[in-house]
C-alpha cells in the first residue's frame, strides 16, 4: 500500500528534514533513490525443487518417522 501525500504535508517534512546534517540528508536521499528504482522481480521456478530431496526411506518411512518424532505438549519436562 502506498501513501499519497498532500504538499503541505510533503513542505512539513522537508521543514524538519533541513535540520539534519549533511550526512543524514545523503543517506536519506540514497534510501529514498533506492525506493523508486524499478527492481526486476526473480523468477521462480517449483520445478527447481523437484528431486531436491534424497532420501533412502519410502515415503511411508518418512511419515512414519515424522508421526514418531512428535511429542505431545504434557510429556515436556521445563
């Protein structure tokens, strides 16, 4: 969501921001550069992860182990 604002509102700000020092003023400008650059988005692709998982186990031993692995809130000792 972004917000649109009015310039008044946009000359009360400038009025607080001219008392910064110069160093602030320049990291400010470099953040606000920075936040109108059109980045290009990375594609991604599901297909990437496919065989990403090396197992020896069948898939019922995996489930099995992970149903085995659980433990029940009561059964922790703190």
């Amino acid at each position: 969501m972004r917000i649109a604002l009015k310039n008044t509102t946009i000359d009360k700000y400038f009025g607080f921001l001219t008392k910064l020092d110069n160093i602030s003023k320049k990291r400010l400008i470099v953040k606000l550069t920075e936040s109108i650059e059109v980045k290009e988005k990375k594609h991604f692709d599901l297909k990437s992860l496919y065989g990403a998982w090396e197992d020896t186990r069948t898939s019922d031993e995996i489930i099995n182990d992970i149903r085995n692995s659980r433990v029940e809130k009561k059964s922790i000792d703190l």
